[in-house]
C-alpha cells in the first residue's frame, strides 16, 4: 500500500487505496500546503502528445482533480457551438416523420465558428428575436425521381433513382442580410457531409427550412462541440523484485505491447507506462505477487478531446478554461445579497 | 498575491462591508446591470462573519467542486463544502467556516481570485505551447 502523503493512487487486485486528494493545510501541516500561485507555476506541466484536426492528447500534470474535472465537464457542456434548433416543414412525404427528421437534423454537426454568432434573447420579441446576427438559415429541398439514363439489370435504388439517398451535405446555406459578405469565406455546411438523413422513392419530397441558433451542451446534446472528452491518469507500474527469463516475457504479455521491455540480461522492465490500460491482468498471476505494485499519478491528467468538428479540438479546451475564469470573476463582481 | 497585496485587498474588503448600504446605492446609481440574484447568504450566518452559506444559482459541481477545492487551499479555514440540495433546482450551497481571523466573504473572493489566477495560467501555458507547433499533428 502506498504510503501517507504518496502522490499515487494504489490499484490492487480488488481495491483502490490513498484515492483522496490530501494537500490542503487542515489535512496535515507536513502534507497540506496554502494555495500558491508561484509555488503551482513550477509544478505545473503542460505536454502536448498530438492535435490532429478532430484529435487533441496532452497532458496536464500538477493540478487537482476538481479543477481537471472542470474543465472535462465545461468541455462538454458549456462550450457553446452552433446547431439546427428550429425547422419549419412546408412538405415532406418521405417515410420518415417530420419529427424523427428534425431530430436527425439537429444532430448534425455544423461547421460554423461559434464566435461569429449572438446568442438569441430570450426574452425579445418573437418577430424580433431572430435575425442575421444570431440565426443561419439552411434548407433542403429533394425530389426523388426515376432515372431514365438507368443500366438495364442494376436494381440498385441509386440506379434506379435519382436522389434516392438524402445526406447531410444536401443541405444549403442561405446566407441571410449581413451574412452574405461576413460569412462570405466561410460558407456553412455540416462537418461531415455523408451523414445519411432520409431516403426517398419516386415521388417523395422533402422540402424545409431550418433555423440554426448558438446552445450549450447542457440544454441539448447537440450543442455540445465534442464527441468525447476525456481524462485518465498517468498509470505507474513498480518492479519490486527483478523478474527474468520465461516469467520476464509472461510478464510482458500481462501488459498491451509497448508497455514492457526486457532488457539484454533478460530482465523485465517498465518501457511506457503511459500506453497501460491497467487492466490489472499481472495481479491474477499468483508468481508476480509481491513484485510488481500498480498505481496511478494522482495529479498527472492525460486528456483526450474529440472534436465534432465544428472547432478545432485544442480550442474546445482553451474554451473551457475561459468558462471557468469568467463563472469565477463574474461570481466575484456579483454584490451578495440576503436570501430572504 | 504578495502579502502587501492582500492586506490591503483585505482592508478594502472591511471598508466596503461597513458602508454596504451606502456603495450599494452607489453602484445602483452608477450602473444597474449589476447581477443581484447570482449569489447570496443563507439565513443562520454568525455575527461576525466568519461562518455563513452562499447559495448560488445556475452553477453545479463543475464550479462547486473547483471552488471547493482552492477555498479549502486556504489556511485560515476551517472548513469548506459545497452541496445542490435538489437536482432539479440549479442552485448550488457553499458552506464556509474560518478559523476566526477573516470573514466567510473574504475567503470566498480569494478563492475565487485564486481560481481565476489559476485559469489564466493553464489559459496562457496552453497557447503558448499550442502556438510552438512543437508535437505531433498524426494520431500515432
């Protein structure tokens, strides 16, 4: 078991030991220090593994769980980002319902900057409440007819008919008053233009508009700018007596590939703890009892954000750590009444 | 935040509770999109400050718990929670108690400075190491 005041979280076979955080000054006088702006500069380290367009994975090391886990939730749902909020049917005669449509149409992921929108007042008039500043406006207007170029002997409906298959990319922005010369480099369209939303025969028709506004993730799922975002925590694997020979290579195979190395006299030892799953697999085995000690980082977060695409993934956190600085100032500028 | 720094930080803190009603109608007359309904003190607070609960309104464990944290950070405190006494009410508790030398309100805007001290550092490490381009743009 770890000992008190360790920064590592103990995993063992059938338990979790030191889970709390202790570094407050009530906790312990030897452990627990006063918060300290300096003193948390030179602990914290930012390491960026890769960003892709969708992908970020960096990590964080030096900070409290509370404060990653804020971010990780902000990230989800309270970055704001655009989607379909409002759609006005004039026809539709495909077998899907009007409703169920909808649906599938607020899902999908739009590739517009958040930053370019207002948010829409509430609280205005319904004549006024929408206009070029806080509302784009698509619509999606298919036919579905035979094809009469078809290949004789091909049933396939995409030879049969034309728009047989309705996806997202069928969708048009119409830029609306201003918009046609702010949002002139960035025309609006989904992220990821294959998404099938309906499908047609001959004779159906989807014809509609829809009414894209700024949310949150936390008043619908849609608005939320990321597919997943995630932490775990460093995984630390200890070695406490040398394994070597046949167990050396049994004790690699306890651990996806990469984790493990065996050196040139045969011996075991921790390459990259960072690839572990900590799938806990090396406990089961009753030979490496005693030698080896799992355990996690307590402060070194390890953080995977997948964007939808809307935004690009490194700024949905830089966001989110803007949210939480402005919930904090905008808490402290607020006078403190009585409850009454 | 340098010691001077928060002496006299506390010491605007103290002349501010004194004359409370007085820069309230000065703030009102100023500008009135001040946000009065975002925080307040629970009724059972003692006397003298030192021990009271703020209730909070649309936040939940996100700033609770974060806040919770770098309040507790704080030497002169005795103890901090936060709770949301019902799910379907976005209002969020925070209990203070300090061990005597500063009032409830002090250490809540500490905390709440520190935490944004905190936000601007990760803010500022993160661009500058998102702007070196020094790491991997493949997934490997």
């Amino acid at each position: 078991m770890p000992e008190l005041g360790s920064n590592i979280i103990g995993i063992e076979e059938d338990r979790v030991t030191n889970t709390h955080s202790n570094d407050f000054p009530a906790y312990s006088q030897s452990l627990g220090s006063a918060w300290d702006l300096e003193e948390f500069k030179k602990k914290f380290q930012l390491n960026v593994s890769f960003i892709t367009e969708r992908t970020a994975n960096f990590d964080l090391i030096g900070l409290d769980t509370s404060i990653a886990n804020a971010f990780r939730r902000i990230m989800i749902s309270e970055v704001p980002s655009v989607a379909i909020e409002y759609v006005y049917i004039f026809n539709n005669t495909s077998v899907i319902q009007d409703e169920v449509l909808s649906h599938r149409l607020g899902l999908i992921p739009l590739k517009v900057d958040p930053d370019m929108l207002l948010w829409v007042d509430k609280t205005a008039d319904e004549n006024e409440k929408f206009n070029d500043e806080n509302t784009i406006v698509l619509s999606l207007n298919v036919v579905c007819t035979r094809n009469p170029n078809a290949v004789k002997g091909d049933n396939r409906p995409e030879n049969l008919y034309r728009n047989s298959n309705i996806y997202a990319r069928d969708l048009k922005f119409e830029p609306q008053g201003k918009q046609l010369t702010t949002f002139k480099d960035f025309p609006v369209v989904p992220c990821d233009p294959d998404v099938l939303l309906a499908k047609l025969r001959p004779g159906q028709e989807i014809s509609l508009k829809a009414h894209c506004i700024l949310g949150i993730g936390s008043d619908h799922a849609k608005f939320s700018p990321v597919a997943t975002a995630s932490y775990r925590l460093m995984p630390q694997i200890d070695i406490l007596h040398p394994i070597t020979g046949q167990d050396a290579l049994e004790f690699q195979n306890c651990f996806p590939s990469g984790v493990v190395g065996i050196n040139e006299k045969g011996e075991a030892y921790v390459k990259d703890s960072r690839k572990d799953t900590v799938s806990r697999e090396v406990l089961r085995h009753e030979k490496f009892k005693g030698k080896v000690r799992l355990g996690r980082v307590r402060d070194h977060f390890i953080y995977n954000v997948e964007s939808t695409g809307a935004m690009l993934p490194e700024e949905v956190f830089f966001k989110s750590v803007r949210v939480l600085r402005n919930k904090a100032e905008y808490i402290r500028s607020c006078p403190i009444g009585n409850l009454d | 935040m340098s010691d001077k720094e928060e002496e006299n930080n506390q010491q605007k803190e103290e002349t501010t509770s004194k004359t409370e009603s007085s820069t309230v109608e000065d703030a009102e007359m100023e500008e009135d999109n001040l946000d009065y309904e975002k925080i307040k003190v629970l009724p059972g607070a003692s006397e003298d400050g030192t021990l009271a609960s703020f209730q909070i309104v649309d936040e939940d464990h996100t700033l609770g718990n974060a806040l919770r944290y770098i309040i507790m950070k704080n030497p002169a405190v005795e103890f901090c929670g936060y709770s949301i006494p019902h799910p379907s009410e976005n209002k969020m508790n925070v209990r203070i108690q300090t061990y005597g030398d500063q009032t409830a309100v002090q250490v809540l805007h500490k905390g709440l400075d520190d935490l944004s001290n905190l936000c601007e550092y990760i803010e500022d490490t993160f661009m500058a190491k998102v702007n070196a381009k020094d790491f991997a743009t493949e997934e490997p």
